[in-house]
C-alpha cells in the first residue's frame, strides 16, 4: 500500500508529538522536524514497495509463489507435498 503526501504529513505530526508528550525529544525548529519525520516515512514508504516488487508480493500480501497454508496442512489448492 502506497501512503499518500497527506497520509505521510498526518503520521510525522502524530510522531512528533508522541515524542514531545512522552519527553523524548524536543523539536526547537517545527518545520525542519516536520520535513525531516517525512522524508524517514516516506524513504520507508518506498523501501517497503521495493522489497514488494522485489518479492513479487501479491495483493494478499503473500509472494507470488506462495500459499497460505491452513493448521490441517493443506494449501489453498490441496496437499502439500514433503519429503519423508
């Protein structure tokens, strides 16, 4: 999932003042900290779509290549071959 400008902007102003209201860091020039919580969002944001086109990931969240198998050991498609 890809976060929006706006979404990015929303999760820096609730990191930031997370980080005030809990005394962990002060923040002396407002807008050089709001850019620079973007920036580490989005580079974070687009490292996860990286590794995801990397993977091949699905709309399932899933690689391509692999099933989500049950507690009864079956694939979505059937049994699940193993070497004995």
């Amino acid at each position: 999932m890809r976060l929006t400008d706006s979404r990015i902007s929303h999760l820096s102003h609730r990191l930031r003042n997370a980080l005030q209201k809990g005394g962990l860091a002060d923040f002396p020039d407002e807008p050089a900290a709001h850019r620079e919580a973007k920036a580490v969002l989005d580079s974070y944001a687009e490292a996860e779509e990286a590794v995801d086109a990397f993977a091949g990931t699905g709309s399932h969240g899933f690689p391509a290549r692999c099933r989500r198998v049950g507690g009864n050991g079956r694939s979505s498609t059937g049994n699940i071959s193993r070497k004995r």
